[in-house]
C-alpha cells in the first residue's frame, strides 16, 4: 500500500496522476501511450483568408474538372506554392485540401461576411439574426447553436478530463479574447491567452483529491524545492527501476517536456499562490500554446482543443505599416496580395511548428501526430470575404482513419445556393465544409453522418446534401 501510494505521489508531483500518464509497468490503466491510444482532435483557426494565386498548386495527375487526389511524396520543393512551402519538409504528414465551401453560410442570410464565417465557422448552423450586431459594414450576427469541437467533447472526454481547451494568442480581430467556438446556446467561449494560465489549469498546484491529508504540491514545492520536477526527482530514482525500457522512455520523455515548459513558462520557482504570469509576445506565445497542447494530449488531460491565431500585424509578415484588415486582407491588387500571402506564409510556419510538436511524441508504434486530427480552417475562403473555394489543411493519421501525405482538389462544378456578396457571382463551387466535419466526428469514434444543416437548396433548385464525410480524406 505505501509503494502505491509513493508511486502515486510520484505521478501528481509530475503534473501527471490520475487519468494522466499511465504506465502498465507499474499496473496503472493506460489509455494516452497504450496501443488502444485514443484519438485526438485539434482545430487551428486564423483570421481572414489566402489569396488563391499564392497558395493553390497545380500538380500533374489531378484531373480536370473533376474530384481528384495526387501524392506530395514525390512534389518537388519547387512545385510548392508560396503560401505551403514552410510545410514541404512535413507533406507527407498532411492533406491540403482545396475547394471547400463554407456551405451553411451560403444557406443563411446576407450580411458582413466576417460576422456570417464567425457564426458558421464550427457551427455549419444556420445564424441567429434577430439581433445582430449593426456596423458601417453590414450586418453581424451571432451563432445559435454550439460548435464542432464543443459537441464532440461533449461525446468523447470522460470523469476526470478537462473536456476542452480553448487557447488563443488573442481572439477574432476586433472581438477580444473570443474565437469560434461556442457553447450549446451558441454563446462565445472566451478563449486562453496566456500560456502560464493554461498550464497551470493542465497541472493544478493544488493537493490531490484523493489524499486530502497530503500538503498541497504548491506548499511541497515552497518549502523544499524550486520547482515540481525538482520536488519529484527523488521519487523518479526509486520509481525508475521498476519500469519497463518503453515505459522509463516513456516517463522520461514527460519529465523532459514539463520542464522545458516550466523553464520557458517560468513556472518555477513558485513561490506564491499569487504568482501573475507574464506570457511571451508574439509566436512565442502560440508555439507554447503549440507545446502545451501536445503535452495535455499526451497527459490524457483532454481529447479536443481550438487554437485561434490572433490576427498578424504588419510587421509579423515584412509588410508596410498599416491596417491589416482593410489594407491588406480586403486589398484587391498584386501588391496585397502579395502581402497576405506572405501573412499566411508565417501562418504555415506556425502550422509546421505545431505538427511538428505533435510528431515528436512517440506513442503506440508512432507518434501522438498518427492519433491526432489536426484540422486548420481559415476564417473566409479570401480576405474578400468570398466563403467558397478555400484553403484547408488536415494533419495527422486520426489513429487510422487518415491517410495524409496528399493534395486533394474538389472540383468547382457544384451549383451554388447563392449569387450575393461572397458568393463569387453564383458561380459553380465544392462540396461543404460540413462533410469535413463529419469525418473529424467518426475519427474520433463517433457515428455521426451530419454535423449542423443537412440540406439546402442550390439557385437552380436542385437538393445540397450536406450529410456523409468528405471523400479522399
């Protein structure tokens, strides 16, 4: 009894007890580093859209005029579009797919379009416009139902688990500390933006429920150590032993990844429980919200997180002082083009970076990026504001239910169900943006063969079938 409780001890001194990392060497029930390895879902969201001239690439084997898929394997560097080229070294880890349609928007009411995408993004629900937001731009309304990642948290995270993350290095432009997601009543969620916070809420500094006699791990660490790794140190050397190869691998690699995070985030020492962080500027910020959430997957902390990128500013991306926003996302010349393809170049960059994190953990035979969807939409198809033939990027295996490593193109021979603004003129476009979520519900072990509306009607009157998953996933 004492060695469990000492093994115990051991784990919640490491930010890891209870469903966190579990080790069969020891006899504990494992689920994050086991062979049954859950699936995970992350959905990365950023702020207006790509100009199709610098991230579309035209690659031979994809057939004219209709749906089709060719492998990145064998792509030359040179045949990388501006925008995907920071991503070449990890294609075979992706499928970048082109020709989705934000369909549910298309269905609903005109209004600003960046309004419409913030009700519709993760919904794919038809908007709530009884009272909507009245700007000099148009009209904005709210969501009415709660969004994607919200509903298959609900579904999949179990007693124990924190059911989602919501981090962000800021929020929707303009909106404050709010992205996408929403809650059932189709309220925002505010999302994290500091990573001290978000880590502290993955590793609490409070006593173990199940030993209430035992001192806080903040008090422990106070009085004896600077820091929860130092404060475990002892227990690692007793507790080594006794593991299996894989699993003192295994442990090892989380004891080196809490402390590069307490060293980056400076979590230690802790000295009082009034600690305010100071989170890091800039990508620094994401790239730690990128390693907190590898590490909160590999914990078994969570199943689903969202990560919305805060809106760049102009020197992010070598560009001119100015109103990114009206400058640049709405530009319609070469030259602003130019400026937001360089803008999502530093976007892919930050996708790289976050796969990249994902792949370094080993798990299962693989890597927690072959039990993970990783799933990155864009706010509008361009920064325009059309919301069809855009830019989206799968990453990861879906524990099996993917086969990355391709670029997809669905061919713009659907009829459209509208002609105004952001509709490119009625002009035939692809399949919604609805399909791909399902495919994310039944990665994670969900029968689910619709997400949101399941039908509409085209102008030439002809049905939308908005249920089933996307094909060639």
């Amino acid at each position: 009894m004492k060695q469990a409780a000492t093994r115990r001890r051991f784990l919640q001194a490491l930010g890891l007890g209870g469903a966190a990392l579990m080790l069969p060497s020891l006899q504990f029930r494992q689920r994050a580093l086991a062979a049954d390895a859950p699936t995970r879902l992350l959905i990365m969201t950023t702020q207006h859209g790509v100009p199709r001239e610098h991230w579309k690439m035209d690659l031979a084997g994809l057939p004219a005029g209709a749906d089709g898929a060719v492998p990145l394997a064998g792509i030359a560097k040179n045949e990388f579009s501006l925008v995907l080229d920071p991503l070449y070294e990890v294609r075979n880890r992706l499928t970048v797919v082109e020709g989705l349609a934000m369909m549910s928007a298309m269905l609903d009411e005109p209004g600003n379009n960046h309004g419409v995408s913030w009700a519709h993004l993760l919904t794919s629900s038809l908007a709530d416009y009884e009272d909507p937001i009245h700007t000099g731009g148009g009209i904005h309304p709210f969501a009415r139902t709660m969004s994607l990642d919200q509903y298959i948290a609900g579904k999949v995270s179990t007693p124990g688990m924190i059911s989602s993350l919501e981090l962000g290095g800021g929020g929707r432009f303009g909106s404050g500390p709010v992205g996408f997601a929403t809650a059932p009543d189709g309220a925002w969620l505010p999302y994290e933006t500091s990573p001290k916070r978000a880590f502290d809420r993955l590793f609490p500094t409070g006593g173990a429920p199940s030993e209430p006699s035992m001192p806080s791990r903040r008090a422990l660490i106070a009085a004896r150590r600077t820091s929860v790794l130092d404060l475990a140190a002892g227990e690692y050397e007793r507790v080594i032993p006794k593991l299996g190869a894989e699993d003192s691998r295994k442990l090892e690699m989380h004891r080196d990844q809490i402390r590069s995070l307490e060293q980056r985030l400076g979590t230690a020492p802790a000295a009082t429980a009034s600690c305010q962080p100071m989170a890091p500027s800039g990508g620094d910020v994401m790239d730690q919200f990128f390693r907190l959430s590898a590490l909160a997957f590999a914990c078994n902390l969570t199943r689903v997180i969202t990560i919305n990128v805060d809106q760049l500013e102009p020197g992010d991306f070598g560009a001119p002082p100015g109103d990114v926003h009206q400058d640049y996302a709405h530009g319609e010349n070469p030259e602003a083009y130019m400026h937001m393809a360089n803008y999502y170049r530093v976007h892919t960059q930050q996708f790289a970076q976050l796969i990249g994190h994902l792949d370094a953990v080993p798990e299962a035979g693989g890597t927690l990026l072959d039990n993970t969807m990783v799933i990155w939409i864009t706010e509008l198809a361009t920064g325009p504001h059309d919301m069809a033939d855009g830019m989206t990027l799968v990453a990861g295996g879906g524990g099996g239910m993917l086969h990355p490593g391709r670029y997809v193109r669905f061919a713009q021979n659907r009829p459209s169900p509208c002609s105004s603004y952001g509709c490119l003129n009625g002009a035939k476009i692809g399949p919604g943006q609805s399909h791909l979520f399902v495919s994310a519900m039944q990665a994670m072990g969900m029968p689910d063969t619709s997400f949101g509306m399941t039908s509409g009607k085209a102008l030439d009157g002809s049905n939308i079938d908005m249920t089933g998953p996307l094909a060639m996933l």
